[in-house]
C-alpha cells in the first residue's frame, strides 16, 4: 500500500486543481459566453493526463538503486551475496571464485538483476575485489555500485602489503575504494628480535604497523653506531601493553654492549651478550629491570670482556701445561706423547 500512496496524494491534488481551475474558468464563461465553455470542459481532462495512472508500472521490474555484490570468507566456506547481470556473468563469477579459492566450499546466493554498472567494469571490479580477498585469512569483499570496501584480516605479513600496495594503487577502470580495513596476522606470542654484531644491527620479527617500524628505526639508528641497519620486520597484530615501551627499554640495553641478543617473545624478554666491562653488565641489567615495564619479566646473560678473555686464557693454557708436563717426564718433543711415536723412533 505504500507504494501507492504518493501517487493517491498526486491524483487528489490534480483533482483539487481541477475543480479550482473549472470555477474560476466558469466564473470567466459567464461573463465572456459559451466561447470559454470548451476551455473549461478540456482543462480537467488535461490534468488527468499529466497526473499519473494509480496501475502505472505496477507489472514493471523494479529498478536497482544500489547494485551491490559480496563475497565474504568466513573458515573454510566463501558466501557470494547481492546481485548479478546475467546467468552467463553467473558463471564467469563462480569461474573466478573457483580459481583464487579452489579449497573452499562456496555457498552462491546471487540473484540475476539489472541496473548495475557497465558489464566489463563490473566484472573487472568483481574479480580486483575477489584477489583482494585472496590474501585475506578471513574477510569480506564488497561492491557498491562502483565503489569497493575490502575488511578482514591478512593470511601473512607479506598478504598484508600485497592487498595494501593495491588498494592504494591503480584501480580497474570506473572502481574507487570507499573503505580498507584490512588488519595485519594476528602473531601469537609477538616476537621481536634485535641482534648486534660488529657490522650490523638487525632486526627482525613483528611490529605493529609502519608508523612504529619508522620509530623502531629511528631510535635504532640514534643507538647505534654501525653501518648497516638490516629491517627483516613484518607487520602483525597482537602484540601485548606496553610492547612498544618493552622495544624501547630492550633497545637501550643492548646499545651498551659490543654484541648480543635481545628477544621480545610475548611478554618475556630475554638478552644475551658481551659487554666491555663488568661494571657494565651490572648496570645494563639493573637498567633493564628498571625501565621494563611491570607486564613483562627479564632473563639475563651478560658478560664482560675481562671474564671472557680469562676464560679464552685458561682453554688456550691447559693445552700448553700437559705438553709441558709431558717434557719434564722424558719427551724430546713435548708435544707428541710417547704412545703416538712409532716404534723406532722411541728411546
């Protein structure tokens, strides 16, 4: 009924014209005579025809003010929703479908319609959207007459940046992106890993987005002084409170020593390596139970250089005391024991 009903509330204004139009008409009549009388028999049927019929278009297809289509991944199941042109673009789309996500069940709910945009275009959309959500774990794809809006979460850190560098590149002929939500892997735990030699620093592992790489880098590079910064990083999400603060407090420890390891897994930090004295060491692992933040707990191996080179001395020395040993006790070589000369070469 309330299709009906703006055109009920037009035949009635019509009607009300009409008969304002006919008194006013006949008022003139009986002044000017019967020439006028035409006039205002011909004015209501002219109205009745502007006025549309109450039966108009009712055996007409509705036409599509929004043409919108949907492919959404949830699990091991691909649901294609909204609308298509033809049962032959149907099947083109099922052909799509069925190349990008040949281990999924698809669960096709299309419906034919018309009024969408040109064919090519559409079909064009269609299949950039579906590629998106190839490299989505889970997530949807969909269109909106021309526009395309792409949620979900990547399948890997290198999914991410495929689906990001092309929403933000050239676009199919006619499609603009109304909406990109697409999120980074969820990484479980959230590793970060920061390894120092004497030519590189490099880091690799997780972070959160490519504004924090850009400050990770940064600071590494106001930390440190070597000449090569190696970023293995991939974007995830995930990552625990205070994690950046975490980066940050693992980052400074690790300046002050002259090589090393620190590792962020979840919320356990973990570090390794050699400092130039013992005073040090001390300080750097005091310096990191201080600026950890609460959430997190740290294991620590640090030595210093004196202890090493102390412990280098004992290895190479133990050696040279048993040859030395061995030469008080009748050997001319003190290096070759008796039991390894040959039989005549023994005194």
């Amino acid at each position: 009924m309330s299709e009906f009903r703006p055109r009920f509330l037009l035949i009635c204004s019509v009607g009300v014209l009409a008969l304002t139009l006919d008194a006013v008409l006949g008022a003139r009549a009986g002044r000017s005579g019967d020439g006028a009388s035409d006039s205002v028999r011909a004015a209501p049927a002219m109205l009745a025809e502007m006025a549309p019929s109450a039966n108009q278009g009712s055996d007409a297809r509705p036409r599509q003010t929004a043409y919108v289509w949907s492919a959404s991944r949830i699990g091991s199941t691909l649901r294609l929703r909204g609308l298509v042109p033809s049962e032959e673009d149907r099947r083109t789309v099922l052909g799509m479908v069925k190349a990008h996500f040949a281990d999924l069940e698809v669960e096709d709910r299309l419906k034919i319609a018309e009024g969408g945009p040109p064919r090519e275009q559409w079909l064009g959309a269609v299949s950039f959207g579906l590629n998106q959500l190839s490299h989505l774990k889970q997530g949807s794809a969909r269109l909106l007459n021309a526009g395309l809006k792409v949620e979900g979460e990547a399948r890997s850190g290198a999914d991410y940046d495929e689906v990001k560098k092309a929403l933000a590149g050239p676009m199919p002929t006619g499609l603009t992106v109304l909406n990109d939500n697409v999120r980074p892997p969820v990484a479980d735990p959230f590793v970060f890993v920061a390894s120092l030699d004497p030519n590189a620093l490099t880091l690799s592992g997780s972070v959160l987005s490519e504004n924090m790489r850009k400050q990770v880098k940064e600071l590494s590079r106001r930390l440190f002084e070597r000449p090569m910064l190696d970023d293995q990083l991939q974007l995830a999400s995930g990552a625990p409170k205070d994690w950046n603060n975490a980066v940050e407090a693992s980052l400074r420890a690790l300046s002050r020593l002259d090589s090393g390891k620190v590792s962020l897994s979840g919320l356990v930090l973990t570090i390794d390596g050699v400092a130039p004295d013992k005073g040090t060491a001390i300080a750097v692992s005091s310096a990191l139970k201080r600026e950890l933040p609460a959430l997190f707990s740290s294991s620590e191996s640090i030595r210093w250089k004196e202890a090493v080179i102390s412990r280098n001395a004992g290895e190479l020395l133990a050696p040279r005391i048993k040859e030395i040993d061995r030469t008080e006790s009748g050997l001319t070589t003190g290096a070759i024991p008796l039991e390894d000369l040959p039989p005549l070469a023994r005194p």
